[in-house]
C-alpha cells in the first residue's frame, strides 16, 4: 500500500538532485541511505521524471566509470537500477570471468534467486566503496525477475559476469554491499590488484593471502 502523502519528498528530492544537470554525486559506504533499504518503485516518480532520473544514473555510473548503479548510491532509497558493461577486457579474462558484453538495462523493483548450485568466485568492486576490492562467491546463474522503465515484467536468467552485476546491484536496493559477502582476506587495495592481483581469477591471490574459493575454482 502507497502513502500518497510520502510521495512528494522523494520526486522533490530527485527533481533537486537533477536541477543542476550532468553527473550525480556518488555516496560513499557509511552513508546510512546503503543500508536502510528502498521503497518499491510505484509511481512515486511520474514517467517523465523517472526518464531523467535514469537517464543522470546512466551518465553517473559511464562517468565513474562502472558497469551498474542503484539509486541509493546517489542518496534515493528507491527500488530501481541500471546496468551496463561494454567489457572491454582481454580474451584470457573473458573467458575466465564470463565477461560479455551487457546492454544497457533498466531494473525496477528487481529480485532474483540462484539457479542451480554452482557458485564463481571473483574480485569485485563497487563506486560506494572506492579504492579497494575483494573476492565474493556467488551463485554463478541468477534467475531475475522484474520490470523494466515501461513497466513490462522481466523473468530472465542470467550468466558470468552479467549474473554478478546482476546480484550487486540488487543487494544494494536491500541495504547489502558486496563487503557483506566478501572474503575478508582477500580486500586488496587498487595499488595491489594493479600490482599483483591482475590474472583472470583469484587463485593466486587466495594461496597468498590466505582465503578459500569455492568448490571447483581453479
Ligand atoms: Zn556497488
């Protein structure tokens, strides 16, 4: 049920955040807005008001540069984010990660389930959270379900790299950041993944640092 007298703060609230045009501001971890969750999306922002809002995540999250965002990263608790990954990364680490191209996609109350048990473990990363990465296994094929910016439902599985942004983004619509999942001993600053932990997996940086992968990873 929508309290319509809720509704106006947060279309005023983005309508402010979009007044001066251009990129948004990225919140940083220990902002409380990434850990309290998000209102499903109901119309709380008209059509063309939510088209302008998207539209500044996507310039926000190119900007970055990324490969997702989720409102709450520019201080909006609400149920929508956008993906999107040109990969432009090597053969070797295509293959390896999964890492294929992922068009640009609009995720509106987004929610999603494991497909099967097989689990892939890799570094990530996240705009909230600059500076550093770390190694989180998860479910190496989601089941998505949810609607895009028209409101048409979505019920599509997705794989590699894609199930990865897939999952992040839709944890930080529930409060989670990727820290959350992560091997602790595997956080590594960006001096050290560029310096040491740049292979197409984290076998390497396991065996050295001292943290488990999952079943099967090399
Ligand atoms: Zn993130």
């Amino acid at each position: 049920m929508t309290d319509p007298g809720a509704r106006a703060p947060l279309a005023e609230q983005v309508e402010q955040l979009l007044a001066d045009g251009g990129e948004l501001t990225i919140v940083s971890a220990g902002d409380p807005v990434l850990r309290q969750g998000t209102e499903p999306y109901e119309g709380q922002l008209a059509p063309a008001l939510l088209e302008r809002f998207v539209q500044a995540l996507r310039t926000t999250m190119h900007a970055a540069p990324g490969v997702g965002l989720a409102a709450p990263q520019v201080g909006v608790p609400l149920r929508i984010a956008v993906i999107e990954d040109p990969a432009p990364v090597p053969e070797e680490v295509r293959l390896a990660r999964g890492r294929v191209p992922q068009p640009f996609r609009v995720l509106v109350n987004p929610s999603y389930e494991a497909v099967g048990p097989a689990r892939a473990a890799f570094f990530e990363g996240c705009l909230s959270v600059p500076g550093w990465q770390a190694v989180v296994a998860r479910p190496a094929q989601v089941r998505l379900t949810c609607q895009d910016e028209h409101g048409r439902p979505v019920d599509e599985v997705f794989t590699g790299w894609p199930a990865r942004i897939v999952q992040h983004e839709t944890d930080h619509l529930d409060g989670t950041l990727y820290l959350d999942r992560a091997e602790p001993r595997s956080l590594s600053s960006a001096q050290a993944m560029a310096e040491r932990w740049n292979q197409p997996t984290p076998a390497t940086a396991a065996r050295a640092l001292g943290f488990a992968l999952p079943d099967g990873e090399a």
